[in-house]
C-alpha cells in the first residue's frame, strides 16, 4: 500500500510541476519538479537532503552542483510567483480573506550569506541577522483550510530594495492583480500605515479589514478623535463567547462588540467603520473596514469572525516555514535565497491545496497523513501531519521523482536552466 500511495504521490508531484512549468524548457522544468520532490521528501531546503532524496547515480557533490547552478537563475522566481498565484486565484472569491503575514528569517550564526541584514526576531523580540518575508494566504472566514499565494524574501542591503513598505505594497498588488482584485486584505497592527491605508482607501476596488493599534486620528461627525477614544466610548450591544487556543490551552473569553461609523482625514470621501471588540483584553480590539456595516449582529459578526480566522491561520502559516525547515536554509547567494523561498511556497502549495482539494486525492491525503505515525494521531490541523506523511512515504520507498521521456538521465552541466 506505501508504495502504490507513494507512486502516486510521484505521479502528482510530476503533474503538479508540469501546471506550474508551462513554457519553461525541459532542464527548467525538471529542476522544478526534482526541488519540489526534495522539499517533500527531505522537508529540508539544504541542496544537500534535496539531493539525497533524488537517489541518482552519480555523485552527490555533482547532484549538489547542478541544483545549486539551477537555483541561481534570476527569472525562475517571478516566473513561479505566477505560476502558484494563476493556480491559487481560482479559488479567490469576492469575500476570500486575503491574509498578509510579514515575518522574519533568522539565520544566528551565518557570515557570509549576501546581503545579510539586522532583522528583529518576532518571537524571542531580540535583534538579529537574518532577512525579512512576507506570506499572503488566501481563506474563507470560519475556516483553517489555506491557500498559499504568494512568499517573498527581500533584505534592505539589496541593491534593489526601496523600503518595506514598497515590498509589502508590490506584493501585495501582484496577487490582486492576479485575483482579478477579488477578495478582502486582513492585515495585523503592521498594517495600520498611513502607506498602506492611504492608497488602499483611495483604490475603490480595494477592501480591507485592518487592526489599529488606537493612535490614530479618524474623522467622526466631523472632528477628529483617536482610535482608541472612539473604541472606549463605542456601544457594544451584541455578545458571543470565543475560545481561542494559545500553546495547547483553551481560553473562553466573553466578548462584546459593535462598531462606529468614520472616515480617513487624508481622504475622507470613502465611508469606513471602526468595528470594536471588548473582553479580548484591557484595551478594546479595533478593526478597520471597508465593509459597510449596519445594525446587525450577523453583519457585525462576520468581520470579527475573520479577524478571528487570521488567528486561526497563524499556526497554518507557520506550517511553510516549518515542514520544510526554511530557517536551515544555507545557500550563500541572494538570487538563490529568493528562489527557495518561491520553491518553498510551491511545495507548501502542493500539500496544502493540490492533494487536498482534488476530490480522487482525499483518500490519498488521509493515507499520506496516517503515514506519519504521530504521538497523539491526527490533529485538526492537519498540514504539518501531511507534510510529514508526504516525507515518511518517500523514505520507505526510496525513489526519486518521475521524469517524462527525454530527460531520465542527469542534463550536461553546459545546459543552462531554460534550455528547450
């Protein structure tokens, strides 16, 4: 059975590469499919577990040598970018959360990365080396299930780097513009920015909804207020219980919530609401919309539902970074650096959405997830459990991936990446 379930995992993964290499040539696209097998087998973004999990009949050094040639290509980034954003905005709907997640890779003891860069650590709230990222996911209100759409690796020693918000803005426009600017932006305190708000509420297309952290002057009935003053004097008349997960413990709280109907000073003819929840902590939740909001609780309801869903997302997000160990990363140029990280997204795409939403693939993915043999079984978040089953498959098997004819054997180190 492992090894009929483990054939077709190799299947998918083939016909998963070849949706994402339309129009590369033929070393382009076995790149792509070798390092997306790797990932999955390996759950490792070291050139080295991606080669030993190829299996081929050569040297790994000489493996080792023609991944990291390959990796190096400038344009196999952006191309990939569309490829996973022309798959994942098919399931981008008007009311699609569009969930912005700026984060950090920390890489403590390396020296001679390029352009290695002073970032803070989120978690541990120390400084330190390393680069900053950014994922974009799409989901629907309520739910856990994810769709990766975009991740992007930048550091501000790059030549090309402006700023972070010009890199949050451009990638966020490119996954709009690929949604046909479908869906509504969910952003955390970060995105309370005169750079983001601003250009955001002009864009009529543009819908958000984005967390404030109170300091910020809006327009009601005419005069300017703060935030927070205008939170601790909202009327909060609807009420709901919400258990909330934080390391393994459940949490009730009781909460309360309405809103406040306001304006942006710097352009005050689109109409926004301060949507405000009580009982989280001291100080009120304020949520930002766009959403026309009216005395009614399921209206109301719905926004502070998908603020909650971004919560629930958080460990699904985290699940990218983890299943593959991208922090492990060591390749030493900033081209290859960006490309893994777009490879990284592929793959996570690949467990994430291709198996689980093909309906033939569902008896694979519960195969593929009871694989992984966990202490506790098969938790509701079932991403990191499918990433491990994917792994423990391929090890039993010990195959590398498929290849279609005319490229089984290893390609000439003279072939460049888009040779046809």
């Amino acid at each position: 059975m492992i090894h009929q379930i483990g054939h077709k995992l190799r299947q998918q993964i083939h016909n998963f590469s070849g949706e994402l290499c339309v129009g590369m040539g033929k070393v382009a696209a076995r790149f792509v499919e070798e390092t997306v097998f790797g990932l999955s087998a390996s759950g490792s973004v070291r050139l080295t577990e991606i080669g030993r999990s190829l299996e081929e009949d050569i040297p790994l050094h000489a493996t080792h040598k023609r991944l990291s040639r390959n990796l190096a290509e400038k344009s196999l980034g952006s191309y990939l970018e569309k490829s996973v954003l022309t798959l994942g905005a098919k399931r981008v709907t008007d009311k699609t959360l569009l969930i912005i997640d700026p984060t950090d890779l920390q890489k403590k003891y390396a020296r001679k990365m390029q352009y290695l860069a002073t970032v803070r650590d989120a978690s541990e709230k120390v400084i330190g080396k390393g680069y900053w990222m950014c994922d974009i996911v799409g989901c629907e209100v309520g739910s856990s299930e994810i769709t990766p759409l975009a991740q992007e690796l930048w550091s501000q020693l790059a030549p090309d780097f402006t700023s972070e918000n010009k890199q949050i803005l451009s990638l966020v426009e490119r996954v709009r513009s690929a949604t046909n600017y479908k869906g509504v932006l969910v952003y955390d305190r970060g995105g309370d920015r005169r750079e983001f708000l601003v250009p955001w509420t002009k864009d009529s297309s543009c819908h958000y909804i984005i967390r404030q952290r109170g300091d910020r002057n809006l327009l009601y009935r005419g005069s300017l207020q703060s935030g927070l003053s205008l939170a601790e004097s909202c009327n909060t008349p609807y009420a709901s219980t919400i258990i909330k997960e934080k390391q393994g413990e459940e949490r009730a709280y009781s909460i309360q919530f309405g809103f406040v109907p306001v304006r942006l000073p710097e352009f005050p003819e689109r109409h926004l609401w301060l949507i405000v929840v009580k009982g989280f902590g001291r100080k009120p939740l304020m949520l930002l919309t766009t959403e026309p909001m009216r005395r009614n609780r399921k209206i109301l309801w719905w926004i502070v539902e998908a603020y909650i869903t971004r919560w629930r997302v958080e460990d699904t997000i985290r699940f990218i970074k983890q299943s593959y160990d991208i922090e492990d990363i060591r390749v030493l140029t900033y081209d290859r650096l960006k490309n893994m990280a777009v490879l990284v997204l592929a793959a996570s795409y690949f467990a994430a959405v291709w198996l689980g939403t093909k309906t033939k693939l569902n008896i694979l993915a519960t195969h593929a997830m009871n694989a992984a043999k966990r202490l506790f079984g098969i938790p509701d978040f079932r991403y990191y459990a499918l990433a491990d089953g994917i792994k423990a498959i391929f090890k039993r098997i010990g195959k590398g991936p498929l290849h279609p004819r005319g490229y089984e054997n290893p390609p000439s180190p003279q072939l460049s990446l888009w040779s046809g």
